[in-house]
C-alpha cells in the first residue's frame, strides 16, 4: 500500500472544508488571515526534526562516536524528510481549512445543545456537575497545558507517524486524524450545537457553571473567543464548539497512534490523555459527554479505517509515496 491511499482522501477533506467556509463566510478574504499559523506549524515541525537530531546525537556520543554529526549527515534520510514536510504541511493546511470553517458555522447554526449535553453530564456523575468534583485539578499552569503541551503531544505524534513506511496501519491512523477535523468535528458540531459550560452563563442559560474557575489563561483565551463569536469577525484560531471536544478526539487518537508505533510510551501518553480529559472538564470548555464523544468516535473511525485498508491491499506493503 501507498501513502496515495490516505493522502488523496485527506486533500479532498482539506479542499472541501475550505471551499464550504469560502461560500458560506460573510466577508471570505478576512479567512486568508488564518494563513497565518502556516509558518508557526512549519517552525513547530523543524523544532521537532531538531528533538530528534538531538537525540540522536547525545545517543551516539553516549555510544563513544566521536564525529557523531558527520555519522548523521550519512544517517539522514532526506526524501524522508522532505516527506515528512510535504505531509505536514498539509496537515497545517487541513487545520487551517477547519478553523475557517468552525466560525463559520457559529453564524448560521445557532447553540441550543447546552442545557442537555449539561443534563446528560449530571445523570451520568449521580446528579452532580462534574466539574465540581476537579476543581483541584485547575492552577495557574493549567490552561498553557491544556492547550499548548496537548498541541506539542499532537504535532509530535503526527511527525512520528509520517516517518513510518507506508502501511495500512498508518493509512488508517493518518487518514482518522484528518477525518476527526474535517468531519467528525462540524458533523457532530451542526448536530449537537453547544457553546460548553465556559459560555453557558454569556449563551443566556443561567448561572449554572459560574463558579468555574479556569485561571488567567482560560479566561483570557474565553474572552478571545466570545470576541470574535459576538463581533462576527474572523479571528485566527477563533470559533466555539464544545461537541464534541476534539481536543479530547484528538488526544484519544494520540494514544492510539503510540500504542500502535511506539507501545513502549503508550501507558503515558494515556495518562496524559485522562489528564486532558480531565481539563476539558475542570477548566469549563466542555461537557463530560463531549469528551467521551469525540474519543469513541476516534476509536471506531480508526478500527473502520484500517479494517478498509486492510482488506485493500496486503499488510507487507512497505512502499513510500511514489
């Protein structure tokens, strides 16, 4: 099997997500600001290609090499490495299409999901509000995890799964994450239309969830996107959908991901999976429900993916893009 197999399906979602928030969004130019993130993804990914260079070379210094730079100059792979950017890119570009899309569909699909994703969440947790049971779980640092630490787990794990020869393994897994963004999160979003407890109270459904207290950054990031929500201008990284949490998804989709390519790291990475969850929740930006969700739907989408995959094309096939 060829990356082709994954990488035409996930042009097509990117394409399509773009053109749909370029049709539907009132002024489409301002999207083009949304480029933006373009070369901080691209920085991201060299930072990354810098961790494993690192690595490698304290590796090989602990192993006595003495020219451990010029050992990896003959190491290196550069079509891989170019591979690797070329597809990340994409992915950027993916992103980039569905955070177009996610302010767009605030405009025309109104929130009225909140009052019974909140109602779920108290039957399930015995008739209690979950997030009362993890405020211990909310500090200063909080919210820089909870975003940017998850973001790093994502970019990290989406670089080590691109490097791998080609499989139906890695088609399935590649192919789950873009389908989490370009179609498990509006879908389930246009369904479910919830703006999350962080903005239950500003939605006009009462003060249920008021005595949240997600730290400075939280509120900071909130305020961001209420901005942008009430103003109905477009602002990078902007728009609210609390159903399903995707950063729950893609967390879930992580672990699958290293349980699948590097088992050794797996149990923490979980850890840290249950721990997002956890934020998602204590911090305000989603229900319960939301999480549990997008993960199972991370879940199923991969095993019928890579069930698909399987029965496409024998499980030797090791050939890169071509």
């Amino acid at each position: 099997m060829r990356d082709r197999a994954w990488i035409y399906p996930a042009v097509f979602l990117t394409l399509s997500n773009a053109a749909l928030a370029l049709l539907l969004f009132p002024n489409p130019l301002a999207l083009l600001q949304g480029l933006k993130i373009v070369p901080f993804w691209m920085l991201g990914t060299l930072a990354g290609f810098g961790v494993v260079v690192i690595s490698k070379t304290l590796k090989m210094m602990r192993a006595g090499e003495e020219r451990p730079l010029l050992k990896l100059r003959e190491w290196a792979d550069w079509q891989l490495v170019m591979t690797v950017m070329a597809a990340m890119t994409l992915a950027c570009l993916n992103q980039t299409a569905f955070l177009w899309l996610k302010p767009t569909l605030n405009i025309y699909v109104p929130f009225t999901a909140d009052p019974l994703l909140a109602d779920i969440d108290r039957a399930l947790f015995l008739n209690r509000d979950p997030w009362t049971l993890l405020t211990w779980l909310n500090n200063d640092w909080s919210g820089l995890i909870y975003h940017f630490i998850w973001y790093a787990s994502i970019t990290g794990s989406l670089m080590m799964l691109l490097s791998r020869p080609a499989s139906a393994r890695k088609a399935a897994m590649a192919l789950t994450y873009f389908v989490c963004w370009s179609v498990i999160g509006p879908l389930i979003h246009c369904l479910l239309p919830a703006g999350g407890p962080i903005f239950y109270q500003r939605l006009g459904y009462g003060d249920r969830f008021a005595g949240i207290d997600g730290g400075i950054e939280t509120e900071r990031v909130a305020d961001f996107l209420w901005h942008g929500f009430e103003s109905g201008h477009f602002e990078v990284a902007s728009g609210i959908s609390a159903m399903p949490s995707l950063h729950v998804t893609l967390a879930v989709w992580t672990v699958l991901c290293v349980a699948q390519f590097k088992p050794r790291y797996a149990l923490l990475v979980a850890f840290f999976a249950i721990y997002v969850f956890l934020l998602s929740i204590s911090l305000g930006w989603h229900y319960a429900i939301d999480g549990i969700v997008g993960g199972t739907c991370a879940v199923f989408i991969y095993h019928i993916l890579r069930t698909i995959f399987e029965n496409r094309s024998p499980q030797s096939s090791t050939a890169l893009i071509r």
